[in-house]
C-alpha cells in the first residue's frame, strides 16, 4: 500500500486569487480529489476549480511539486483501472467527489 503523504493543493481562480488546501493522500490524484471536495466545500469561495484549472500538487515531505490539469484528473477517473486495486481505488475517488 503507497505511504500517506501530506500535500498542500493549490489554483488560482478567475479572479487571480490563489486558493490552497493541505491533504493526506496516497497519490497524486488522490490529493487532487480530496482538495477539489474540500475547494467545493468551503462556502467563502464563490466557485471551485473549473475543467481548464492547473491543481498545484507540493508534497510536503519529501518535498516534490506537480500539476495536474483538472481536466486530466477527471479523465482519469472517468476511465476503467487496469487492475481491481485500481478499479476500487477510482470508485472510491469518485464516491468522494459526488458526496457533497
């Protein structure tokens, strides 16, 4: 099983404000859908992260930075794993960004 990391997850909306949030995660894009829940969830933002966002992915140790485009993220959620492991993996990723 991948080793949790804290990561902080950042965009910058239409406006130009930078938003971030820190998350746990096993991967990459686990850390994209727990930070895209909690961008939804926060009521003093008046839009989440749209298709076209760049997510900033800063892995707080060991210290490492991605960016993943929102747009990827969801297609990969969209498409079917390659193994079980990973088709629950995705289901379970999904299920986090529907529960509002």
């Amino acid at each position: 099983m991948p080793e949790l990391r804290t990561c902080r997850v950042s965009f910058r909306d239409t406006e130009g404000v930078a938003h971030s949030v820190d998350v746990t995660a096993q991967s990459l894009f686990e850390a994209g859908v727990l930070a895209i829940k909690a961008f939804r969830a926060a009521e003093w933002m008046p839009a989440g992260p749209g298709n076209a966002t760049v997510l900033e992915v800063s892995v707080l140790r060991p210290v490492a930075m991605h960016r993943i485009r929102l747009q990827e993220l969801t297609a990969w959620l969209q498409a079917n794993g390659t193994t079980p492991k990973e088709q629950a993996n995705k289901q379970r990723l999904r299920e986090l960004l529907e529960d509002r």
